[in-house]
C-alpha cells in the first residue's frame, strides 16, 4: 500500500511539476501569481483573525471547563461532545465524530515520601503506562544515576534499589529517554522501582508525566517523575553518602481500551471537495493542567481558522478538513484511527498540516515533502511575511498526521516561538495563562492563509 | 533611648567627620589610602572566596538534611545546633546560642476541592498564623476581584462566600498587601475564607506561602495562596458567569511560643574587641522548599566571610560578630531579641550588615546612614569594583538589623542580581539548584571584604 501509493503521488506530483508554469523559485512567477491572487484574501484572514479573542476565549473556555483531557477520561469525551455540538453551531460542513479505540490508563493516588535522610512528601507524577506499586508502597534504598552507561557501571548496586535517573538536561529529543526507557533499564539492572528527573529545562517543583515503555520480556515496574529540584537534591545527597530511603505509592492501573473519537468539521470545496487539505491537533492531553498548550491550542487554532474562512465567505476549490484527533499522548490511535477510517481518499490527501507545538507566535511550517509541494509552499509562504510567518523549515509534520506521511502525503507541521514549550509541557503548569491571545490569533491567520491557498490553487499546480 | 543614642551617634559621627584627615568625595584620598593599605587583603580574600565551592557545599548539605526551617520547628532547631558545632569546629570566637521565644505556628493538612464547574484538586498553601477551617472544611461559592477597591465596590456580593483575590503584578511591595491584609478586608465584607493569587511574578502551579494578618477587632477568616494560574482561571470562571463553588480544609493551628535561638559566632578585634560590624541572615525560613535562597544563602555567606578571614589570618582591629537571626519570617524576634540581649552594646555597633535577597550574583550594598558612614564604605567598596560588586546605592539594611538601625546604627543590605528572586520566595522552588556556587562565592567575597576593611579601618574614620 505505502509503496505503490507513494510511486502514484511522485508521478503525479512529476506530472504536476512539468503542468506548471510556473518557476518554483522564490520571488518567481509562482510567486508573483500567489502574490497577485491572493494578497487580497490573506489580508482579509490576517486582519480578522487579529480583530478580537474569540480563539483564545473558546480554548480559555474549553480548558477551564473540561479540565484536562486524557485519554479514556469523561473530561476528553465531555470536551470533545462540546466541540462537535460547536462546531455544528458554527456551520461548518459534514461535522460529526468518529469513534476509535483508545488506551485508557488512569493514575489513581499516588505519593513519593522520602524517608531518610529526613521525612519530605515529595511532588511526583507517575508516568503514563505505568503499573501500580502494591498498596503498602514499594520502601526501598535509592540510587542515583546520571545516565544509561552509569547505570550500567553500577549495575549491582541498584538490585533491589529504586533508581533515580538524574540526566543533564540536553534537550527534549535526548533527555526525554530516561522517561520513555527508564523503566526497562531500571528492571534489568535489578531494580524494584524508577524515578526520573521531570523532562524540561526549568522547573518551580513542576512534575511532568508523559508516555513510558515496557519491554515485554522485562519486568515491569513502577516509574514516576520527580521535580527537577528533588532529582538534584537526592543526587546531592547519593554523592555526600548519605543514605536514600523512599516509600513510593501508586495505584496507577490500565482498565480495557475505551472509546473515544476524532472529531472532524470541513470547509467543503466548490470545484473539487473530494481533495482534501487536512488540518487539526491533537485534542487529548495529559491529566495534568488544562491541556492549553499541549495541544489545546493547535486544535481550536485550525477549527478556529476554518470557521474564519466560512465568516469571510472565502470557500475555497478544494476541501479544508479540520480534525481533532484523539489520543496522541499515550497511543496514537487517533491519527491511526484517522488513516484507517479514510484509507479510500488517502490519495486524495494534498496536504496534512498538524499544530502541536503550542500556540506561540507563529515562525512559519516545517515541511516534509518533496520539491514540487514546497515551492507551492514557499510561494504561499510569502503571504504570511507581513506577520513574520512565512518561514518554511526542511522536514516537519506531526504524530497524528505521521500515518498519511508515510503513505506519501505531504505533512507539515506548524512552528512557534516555542522557546518555553517545555516548561509547561505533560505539567501542571500546561495552562492557558501561558498563550498571548494575539500570538494565537497569528496562528490562526498563519493556519488559515495556508490551508485556504493550498485548497484554492488551480489544479496545474498539482 | 532611640532619641537620646541618635543624638550620640550624631554626635560621635560629627566629631569623626570633623577628624578624619581624608576626603569623602569617590576617588579622594580616604580612597586612595584604602587601596593602598587594603587592595592586597581585598584580593587575597576575593582569590580564596573563588578557590572553592565550600559556602555552596556548606548551604547545600543545611538545606538537604535538615529541610525547611519554620520557627518552632525541631528541623531549625537541629540546623541551630549544627551550626553552633561545625562554628566551633571552625575555631570562630565566641560561638554562643541566645534562646529567643518564637511564635509556632504550624500548617497541618490543607486542601482546597474545586467543585464546580468542574472537580480539581488545587494546589495551595495555607498562609503563616491563618486559622484553621473547621474539620469538615469550607464549602462555599467563591467571589473573585482584583483589587480591595473592587471588593469594597462589590461588598454585598462578598457574604457567606469565598474572596479570591487575583491582583496583577505589581512588583513584590505593592502586590504583598493582598496577602497581609487579604483577611481583614474580606472578613469586614462578611466573607468566610479568602484565597489570594501567590505572591510573583512567574509561576509553574507554584503556590507560595508567607506571613499575614487580621485584626482584633474583626473576625478571623482561614487565609490561604493558590497559584497564578489557578487565581487566573477562577477570575475566567468567575467573568465568564460561571458558578465556582470551593471546599477550603485547613488545619492550621498557632502553638504557645517555642523556645529558637539566635546563633552567634565572632572573629574578635585585636584591639578595638568591643567594638562591633554584625553581619548575618536569618536563618529561620516558611516551611515549604529548603529556604536556600530565604535565607539560608544569606546566613551561610555571612558565617563563610568571616571564617574566610579567619583562615586567612585577617585579624582586622574590631570584632566582626556573625548571627543567625532566627524567626524573621513570622516575628522577627531573632532581631528583636539579639537588640535586648545587647542592649548595653548597641552603641558599640559600628554597622549592621544583612544579606537577605538571595546569594545571587553580588552588585554591592544599599547603606542607610548618614555621610560619614556613607564616605566609609564608598571607599572600602572600590576593593570590589573588580568583581562588579561596589556599587552603593542609597537605603538599605534588613529586617533583622532594624532595631539595631532604630536605634541609630547604620544598617546595610546586600545586593545582588535577584531579578527571580520572587519566582521562588517562600515556595517549594525555593531550593539551592537555583543559585551559583560562584555567585555564592562572589557574595562572600563581598561581605568579607567589606566588613574586613571597615572593621579595620583607623580609629580616626569613626
């Protein structure tokens, strides 16, 4: 399927190439044409998408309401009932939901006590997946490790111990590890339970969750994150010799998949509304904090930029379909959901564009695909410069949208001023405070010009 | 007596002035003469203050093993008692504790249950010396305002209810009046409880905790601190027409006053002992995070300064006392005490100097006092022009050495780049990983050379 899918969108898109006649250089007739046709309609979206706070009250009004939105919760399925109904309300085309399986893992109490060398209730979070500790807690002597290889070195050390990972900060892509493998190195070594320092730069005692794995022919055992600070301290206290002894309690347990659901809403198109331009974030989040900004805001930035473009009356010749996919953060069933459910108009798919990198002030898009959809692309691009948006990155895409890349649609992904993303990020502190509504109102306008262009250009272009 | 001592010191000041052979004006001669006879020891103590990380070490092993220090609590006591034994074991003079009787309040379980319009747990930190709830808890529907000009407009909507004050930032001083007053105002209102917005700028759900107030003639109502963003969110709930129902538990509970201690350790003059430059922090902190920062940084600097001049051999010809001041956060009877129990000596006392904003990186002193003391330390703070640390600006001192400073002793803060200091004042982030070992050092340095110089300078500065 992926390949003979693939080789059909290349000979297209080689067919498309040698159709236009258009230059795919920048500043070229390609996009003297974009600048000529729709110069008019992206000031009309940028100047509406800033005229007020409707994006951000609705999100405002989302989070605050639902609360956070994990996966199997009433809260994501409550949340998600309130968007189809709204959606409805806002008139946009062929609303509906459609429902996936998804995992449901719930946390239940837990509690972190250090014992010795002196008594402290220690902020924590389990980590997603995990299992539960039996109800007494798990009390045992901890060791503290920097890395992968140092707990290796020390492996006899931690049989029978909690280990505590305590990297050096070195970046999402290569801290986040501890978190995802910890438990399954911790298990080898011997060891009855894991603790990771939160994975983020800055942290004001802020836990972060997030997504953990087990290995099937290891033992599972429990794993939670503790604050950047209590990593750092216990680590002081393991290299000064003093002795660690800490009671950790969860009831963390995973019931049977529940159901959930993608909720999708179009703009459908005048001339060909089979060929889609798909748009949307993920609307599940952990069950910490409100979800604002992992991924809230991507979600009601798209729908938001949708619902723009109808207000305005700028209905373009290609289908604009906007979905809340559920269930990125611990299964990504949602954009498998997604692909599974539309498995027929794969091919119909010019264009997959997710937002989850929070709705800082937009930078531009990363894109994945091949030349020709990234002079078309670049030429829209250059309608977003007037709002410093228009800067398009080798390679992007997204989670939910991962399943129709690797069957060959292209797939970009919206970027931000994302400098603060993880300090909120999978934390308590993943709240709305955080987003300026002006900042998420240029995402709107950056989502809006993209989507409405790409779905409006003649089909010579394709 | 405050009249009668300032009139002495005027007067002694005076005559001082109308002695010193040396020029006041930045530059003259008294700085030249010390530079020529101080800019070696200056040097020698900056270079030795930077040859280690002992103060940072030191702070650290305080923090980690004996945690937060609330008066009246056994951890400040047992962090007292080491401090006493390792000043002994550092061969300083004169090492004594002073019983002072403090206030013991004690915090207890709290919580604080959204209901509605949606169940959440909340963090929150009961204020010092708030009452409790009763058992069963608060349940009542919350008011939000922003300011007590708001409150005292929409009074009648206050009663029987819940008043969340979410004041914006305004800086630490005008922002704090929510918190100390928060109770009173609310109560004459006719509220049950009140909630203020945490008082910082920044926060991660950070709650922070600190002192507060009520009025004997006013009903007293529990009193507590939510964070910003959930002050924020309520505000939205609030705006929006959203019911917010709260149930507030608290256990809070104000004991008979403890018996604490002021630790007191000297490197005594050569000869001039009897007169006295006291420096310290104080040593007590809220009962939340490890009180690094408040004031533990503060204390350990002052105690590493003058056992840096002691290795050293810097025997300067008047006594340099060091004190930890205990209970400055809830009573600041450490100050009021070390003032009664040197009652007889306070005219001995030179200059007071406190560190207690952080040992962030050093910038120099705030100094209250009159032009002679001020000529003084303008000179001595040239020695630390090399490390960016001399500047003197105008007021200063400190709680602790306020009676001191009533009483007509010149009194003179530490100054330091703390732009995030409030980010974790009276948190749990309050925690040592947030400062530098070298700024640390730096602040050493700084009070080292400071009170070195001025505790050595001839009799005919004064």
């Amino acid at each position: 399927m992926r390949l003979s899918h693939t080789i059909f969108l290349v000979l297209t898109w080689a067919a498309l190439f040698t159709n236009s006649a258009f230059s795919t250089s920048p500043g070229g007739a390609d996009t003297a044409f974009v600048a000529s046709r729709y110069s008019e309609a992206a000031h009309r979206i940028i100047t509406r998408a800033l005229s007020d706070s409707a994006a951000f009250e609705r999100l405002a009004y989302m989070c605050d309401t639902f609360g956070p939105r994990l996966s199997g919760s009433e809260n994501l399925e409550r949340a998600l009932r309130w968007i189809e109904k709204t959606m409805k309300n806002d008139g946009l085309d062929n609303v509906h939901s459609e429902p996936v399986m998804v995992p449901h893992w719930v946390r239940g109490k837990e509690s972190l006590l250090l014992l010795e060398p002196r008594r402290y209730d220690m902020p924590m979070l389990g980590l997603g997946g995990s299992i539960a500790t039996p109800p007494e807690g798990i009390t045992a002597e901890a060791i503290v490790v920097n890395t992968f290889e140092e707990l290796e070195r020390r492996s006899e050390e931690a049989r029978g111990k909690i280990v505590v990972y305590n990297p050096p900060w070195d970046g999402y892509g290569r801290t986040v590890r501890y978190r995802t493998r910890g438990a399954i190195e911790a298990a080898k070594a011997g060891a009855v339970a894991s603790l990771i320092r939160s994975v983020t730069p800055v942290s004001l005692q802020t836990p972060h969750t997030g997504m953990m794995r087990y290995h099937d022919s290891i033992p599972k055992i429990p794993h939670a994150a503790i604050t950047v600070e209590d990593a750092a301290m216990l680590e002081r206290m393991h290299r000064r010799g003093q002795k660690i002894v800490l009671t950790l309690r969860m009831e963390a347990k995973t019931l049977p998949d529940a159901v959930s659901h993608n909720v999708v809403a179009e703009l459908r198109g005048t001339e060909r509304p089979d060929e889609i331009i798909v748009m949307g974030g993920h609307i599940d989040s952990w069950d910490v904090g409100e979800g604002a900004m992992d991924d809230g805001g991507g979600c009601i930035a798209a729908w938001q930029a949708v619902k723009l473009l109808k207000d305005l009356g700028l209905r373009p010749r290609r289908t604009i379909r906007v979905v809340m996919w559920t269930n990125e953060e611990n299964g990504m069933r949602g954009g498998l959901g997604y692909f599974d459910a539309h498995k027929d108009e794969v091919s119909k798919h010019l264009l997959a564009i997710e937002s989850d990198a929070g709705v800082f002030k937009p930078r531009g898009f990363g894109l994945s695909g091949n030349d020709t959809i990234r002079s078309v692309v670049n030429a829209v691009a250059r309608l977003l410069n007037s709002i410093d948006a228009g800067e398009i990155t080798e390679r992007g895409g997204g989670v939910d949208i991962s399943p129709l890349m690797r069957a060959g649609v292209p797939g970009m992904g919206l970027r931000v001023h994302g400098e603060k993303y993880f300090w909120y990020h999978h934390s308590p502190a993943d709240t709305i405070d955080k987003l300026d509504p002006r900042d998420m109102n240029l995402c709107v306008a950056t989502l809006a010009v993209m989507a409405y262009v790409v779905a409006d250009l003649p089909e010579t272009w394709f």
